[in-house]
C-alpha cells in the first residue's frame, strides 16, 4: 500500500503553510476595502435617495445567506447588491426593477423580490394570490398596475390570470343562467405584454374572450419606448408560441414579434376604446362601458400601465404643436434647440439620445438640485454628457411658459429665457386609480394579504435531512448486526469467515465505495451549476442543485464508512476518508453556523445606522433653530466611531478597545461643553450622550464581529482545498485498489445482479 513518509510532509508543509498565511492576509486587506467600499457606496446612496426602491427590491434573509455572492454576479443592474460583512446587502436598491435573477442565482433562497414596506403605501391595490382584487371576485390586475415592472413578470401574471378563470369559468357560467352565451368569459382591457399573454393563453384554453386597448396598436408602454431601446425581457414562455430565450430585445423587435404571434393565432384586439365604468349588472357579471359601447363579461383582466394620461404642466403654451410627451425618435430631431423637462429615467434617456444628433442643442430643466434614483448606466452616460457640455441642466428650475420661438424658465438666479425648437416633458402620469376605485378595487394597505409564507423553501432539504438520518440509523442497525467482524483488529479481520464478503474490496464494500464515487461525482457537478457562466445551461434551480449538493455529499461519507468496514487506516484510502469527514464538517457546521455571525454583525450595522439617522436628526434641529454646533457635534461622533473600523488591523482594534472608555469621556466632553455654549436643553444633551455611547460601543462590537467572520470565513477555503486534496487521495486509492486490491468482480457483478 501506497504511503505518505513524515518526510514527505516535514518538506512541504512549511512552504505551503506560510503561502496561505500570505494569500489570507492578502485576500483580507482586498475585503476590508471592498466592505469599506460597500459601506460608502451605501451613504452615498441613502443621501442621493436611491437606497430605497421605488417598488420592486430584492429583501435578504441574513439568516440563509452565506456570502457566496452568486446573487451580485446574477443582477444586471449596476450596483443593486453588494456583499458587506461576508453576505448581501442592498446597496443602490431603486436601481432594481425586478428582474429576479438575485433570487434565482441564490442557493438557499435567502432572497424574495418583494415590494418593500407597503404599510403606508397607497398607489398599490389589493390583491390575492391570483391577481384578483380583493373583495371584487373576477376582477384581475395584470402587469405594471400590480406594482411589478417587467415585461417577464406582466406575461406571466397574464397568463396567470386566464388559468385562473379558466379554474372558475364553468361555476360561474352556471351562475348566470340563460344569458351566459352572450356573456363573454374575459374581457382583457390593455394589449401590452400582460394583455397579450392572457389573450393568447384564453385562446389556448378555450375561453370566450376579447381584448381592447385605448392605443391603435398593441405594446402598451413598451410602444411608447424610444426607438432601439434594448428591452429586459428574461426568458419567459409565450403561450401559444413558446419561450423567448434571449435576455434583451430591441423594441421594435418585441414588437413585431408580438404582433406576428398576434397574427398567428387570430387574437383580435379591438383598439381605440376607451373605458369609462366597470360594475356589475343584476347576473352578477361585468359591464364595462366605453366610448364604443357597453360589454358583458363574467371576469375582466385590466392589463393597465401605470402611467396612465401623461401629467401636464399647466403653463401658458403648453397646448402648442412643439410639446410632447414621449419620444418616440431621437434621430428625426436634428439641428434643434431642444428643452427637456424632468428628471426620472425616461427624460435623462430622452435628453441623451436627442444630444447625440447633428447639430441639437439641449436643455434639461429638473425642479430638484439634484438627480436621484436613476439606473447606474443613466447616471453615468448623464454626468459624462454634462462634462462633455452635450447637455446643459438647469436644476432649481420649473417652466413659466411655452412661447413659439422659446422657454420662460424660473430658476434660483431668477428667470432666464431660451431661444427654442421642441419640448418633451417627462412628468409622468396620472394613474387610472379612479377607475379601479370606482370598480372596487381597493388601495387600503390593511386589505392587502400578508406576505406568503416561505417555510416550504426549505421543505427539500429537510426531507434530504431527514433520509439521510433514515440512512444513517440504517447504517448504525447494519454495524450492530455485524459487530462481531466490525470489532476486530484489522490484523484479525481476515480470518474470520464474513471477511471476504464485508472487507473494502469484497463484494459489498466495494459497491458502497463505487456508489460513493458515483455520489461524489454528481455532488461536484454543482460546481458546474454554480458557475455563471456555465450554469445558465444547465437546467434546474441552484437552490435545488444546492439540495442534492448537500444530499449527495453526506450519503457519500456513510457509503464510504461502509465501504472503509467502519475503520480507518494510513493508506491513501483512509486519508481519502479523513479529507471527506474535513469536508462534510466544513461545509456543515461553516453552511450553518457562519451565517451567524455576519448576521449578527449586519444587525449591529442596523442599529448604528438608526442610531446614527436619530443623531443627524436632532442635531439638524438644532442647526435650523441657528445653533451652529450641530455639524461639529457630528463631526466628534464620526470621530469617536471610525478609528480601527475597517482599514486598520486587529491589534489596532484590540487597542481601541482598551482605551475605549477613556475616549468616551473625553468626547463626550467636548460634546457637552459645545452644547452647552449653545444653551441646548439639558434633556437633549442627555439624549445625544447616550446616542453617542452607543453609537461607539455598537462601532466595537461590529469590528469585533468582523474579526470573529473573518476567522469562520475560512471554512469556505478549507471546505474547497480538502475537497480537492480528498479528490486526489481517492484518485490514488482507486488506482492502488484496482492494481493491487485483488478484487473479485465476477463476485462483484454477482452481488450487484441479486440486489437487483
């Protein structure tokens, strides 16, 4: 047998010790930078507004995350997540639209895209689980009236909405007696993708529908996209027609693709109609009235925008031929002078694509001083176009009035006036809220649902738990049985009768060892699945691969405790066996108990920030009553806080600890005395001492967290580099075993055969 010398080890060791030593302290340096990084880019967010999202947004489970940062790579958006503390962290989180991926790409599903805090939020309705208002049975919302954005999300709650009346259709049908064949099943009012996707799937279940739209064409606000605009679709299945496969399409792309699966399957849209009521009639069905005459119908789909009738400004001149409120073609303005109102995404994408035409001269008038809650790459391109004097943006700044030949703009320096060609005004919309409200649907937050419960997430894995304890009881009755060859010595195992059968290269141990292999193969093939680039060819969820990665690799050690006879010898097999036992505990306990701590360490960033938002808060009192310590005072306490945080190393932090209460008093100190000149109340200044003691002492307890993750982060590596060193140890076992290990595979094949 194959064995490793002392000799062997005394040589190598030192050297590939110290080299880890050296890559760690590397590796940590980089971290520490790219968390004080995180926690920068997080400020900065939270004071340019964009730290919250707008709807949709990723909501992190600490307890599941194990910092693999899967779900960063998987965003396409710049900058949503981030990893601070060893796990995810939403960094940027109104740059989010909803794409999902996060979740998807996680493999512990410790990420939901939810639609943040709705406890004070009136612009969303009230809907089940179907996408029926609540309280108003057959009546379903579908795509960006929901709250959701994306063209993946609207298609399938489309499709979502027609399996759902298809599931009611005939009970209702029976309901409305003789009149139920002029009574349409659905009628879906909007022909944007949400409106498409329940049309085509009600033709393909067979129901008795029709679809209108206000436009004369379908799209939706898709339609309204300027042209070219790359449009995140995802892959999603199109009834009717099958899966879109690729990520992003040109709009007229999408278009036509719409309107040829459209043609293909006879979906009629009737458009240009416009409608003023939805209620219910004496047989319990829907009357919707229009400009084009009433319809009946059991369910009815509103498929609606957001958007609604575009916001107007209502200033003298408006109403003339040169405004408008959407571009559709940046490329037919040229050599204008163009003034652009707004500052969301759609007028900064407007103002871009109007300034790189010949000869256009472009203004861009926002009433804020400054742009907040933009995508990465909008921000980006907007800053390059004002550095390269492209665009000219006047903030502060409201249109007084439209003339012919120019633009009255009041602005912080007061009123200036500018020769012009063109107005788009990007104010947004109306919503047509009053027309839901009127149908019933309700926008009460206490009417919406509580948030599904996502226990059953983790139902898998407890089963695959649960097994293998089945199969680990197994195991424990299976050495019981045969105790009496398991306690042998290894020198006297071959003279008892049950040798030839149970030894590791007999029959049955040598089917638990190639099961073992065969287990280990499948458990790295997660790897594959995990990677980012490979894995999106790959079927099936990361979560599940996750599942069957955790499965496979504990069944594998009891086949090779089985295969080993219950005992361990230096060979290359038994030190294969001790790299597996590394490996299970490393990724076990690591899996479990290192989300602990970063957990811990995310929730003290928590604390410290609400604690900090109440310290600028009544120090900003203070500052608009004309105190002027306010900014000082702020100033002490970042300084009391910082040191030893991030840049600086262990000892540097073990010493700030130490001398912890003795930079307290000294600050607080100086605290006291500067509000004191400014004859602040006494109960404030109370107030502010205790803020600032534990803004400090949560400042320590965060680095020393850090210090503790830093430590637990290491299973992760040592889970990887024993795995791969157990690789190769069974790699020289095998090929010892198969020249040496005289094994009887007629035996073998036999056993295998009567197990069959």
């Amino acid at each position: 047998m194959f064995e490793i010398q002392s000799s062997h080890v005394l040589s190598f060791a030192p050297p590939l010790l110290l080299a880890l030593v050296c890559l760690g302290f590397v590796r940590r340096r980089a971290e520490l930078q790219a968390y004080a990084g995180t926690r920068q880019e997080r400020t900065e967010a939270r004071t340019h507004g964009s730290y919250e999202a707008r709807l949709q947004h990723p909501d992190i489970d600490l307890t599941k995350c194990i910092g693999c940062g899967l779900c960063v790579q998987a965003c396409p958006e710049e900058g949503v997540l981030a990893i601070d503390h060893g796990q995810a962290v939403v960094v940027h989180g109104a740059r989010c639209v909803g794409h999902g991926r996060c979740a998807e790409a996680c493999p512990t599903s410790g990420i939901a895209i939810t639609l943040g805090d709705l406890s004070d939020r009136t612009d969303l309705p009230a809907l089940d689980e179907e996408f029926q208002a609540v309280g108003v049975p057959g009546l379903y919302l579908a795509g960006e009236i929901s709250g959701f954005a994306l063209v993946r999300t609207a298609v399938s709650q489309g499709t979502a909405v027609a399996d759902a009346v298809a599931r009611s259709a005939t009970i209702q049908a029976d309901c409305t007696g003789n009149d139920a064949e002029n009574i349409l099943d659905l009628l879906i009012v909007g022909a944007g993708p949400g409106g498409l996707s329940c049309s085509l799937r009600a033709k393909e279940l067979g129901l008795q529908f029709h679809t209108i739209d206000q436009e004369d064409h379908m799209g939706g606000t898709v339609a309204s996209y300027p042209r070219r605009k790359m449009v995140m679709t995802q892959p999603v299945e199109l009834p009717l027609h099958g899966r879109l496969p690729r990520l992003t399409y040109q709009k007229e792309e999408l278009m036509a693709l719409w309107e040829s699966v459209s043609k293909k399957n006879q979906i009629n849209v009737e458009f240009q109609v416009n409608v003023t009521d939805i209620h219910r009639n004496g047989h319990n069905a829907f009357v919707i009235e229009t400009n084009k005459g009433p319809f009946h119908a059991r369910n009815v789909c509103l498929a609606l925008g957001r958007r609604g009738t575009p916001r107007k400004l209502d200033i003298p001149g408006e109403a003339l031929s040169k405004v408008a409120y959407s571009l559709l073609d940046a490329e037919s303005y040229q050599n204008r002078r163009i003034l652009v109102v707004g500052g969301g995404d759609s007028a900064i994408e407007a103002a871009i694509g109007l300034s790189e035409q010949p000869d256009n001269e472009v203004t861009l008038c926002y009433r804020k001083s400054a742009f907040f809650r933009l995508k990465y790459k909008n921000e980006q391109r907007i800053r390059e176009a004002i550095e390269s004097a492209k665009i000219r943006v006047l903030f502060e700044s409201t249109p007084d009035e439209i003339t012919p030949d120019s633009v009255r703009i009041s602005t912080g320096d007061g009123t200036v006036e500018l020769p012009n060609d063109d107005v788009f005004i990007f104010a947004g919309g109306t919503p047509p809220f009053s027309l839901l409200e009127h149908a019933g649907v309700s926008f009460d937050p206490k009417d919406r649902p509580p948030p599904s419960d996502d226990s059953a997430n983790s139902r898998a894995l407890l089963w695959a738990l649960c097994a293998i304890l089945g199969c680990s009881i197994l195991m424990a009755g299976w050495y019981l049985r045969y105790a009496a060859y398991y306690d042998l010595s290894p020198a006297l195992r071959p003279a008892s009768s049950l040798h030839d059968w149970l030894r590791p290269s007999g029959p049955f141990g040598l089917a638990f060892g190639l099961l073992a292999c065969a287990l280990f193969l499948c458990n790295l093939s997660y790897l594959a699945r995990r990677s980012f680039r490979i894995g999106q060819m790959i079927p099936g969820s990361l979560k599940s691969w996750m599942q069957a990665h955790v499965f496979t690799g504990l069944l594998a050690f009891l086949c090779v405790i089985i295969h080993a006879g219950f005992g361990i010898r230096n060979t290359s097999g038994g030190h294969a066996f001790l790299a597996l036992a590394a490996v299970v505990a490393t990724g076990s306990i690591g899996r479990y108990l290192y989300a602990f701590v970063p957990r811990a360490a995310n929730g003290r960033e928590l604390d410290l920030e609400a604690v900090r938002s109440r310290l600028t808060s009544l120090s900003s009192e203070w500052d608009a009553r004309g105190r002027s310590c306010g900014a000082e005072i702020r100033e002490q306490i970042d300084a009391l806080v910082a040191p030893g945080r991030w840049n600086a190393g262990f000892a540097a932090r073990l010493l700030a600890l130490l001398s912890s209460q003795r930079r307290v008093r000294i600050a607080l100190k100086r605290i006291r005395q500067s509000a004191k000149a400014e004859d602040i109340p006494l109960d404030e200044v109370r107030e502010l001492s205790k803020l600032a003691t534990r803004s400090y002492r949560l400042a320590i307890q965060i680095a020393h967290y850090e210090d503790l993750r830093a430590l637990l982060s290491s299973w992760r590596y040592f889970h990887r580099w024993i795995a791969l060193l157990m690789i190769l140890f069974a790699v020289l076992h095998v090929r010892v075993a198969l020249r040496y290990g005289q094994i009887d595979w007629n035996a073998l094949f036999g056993f295998l055969g009567g197990a069959q």
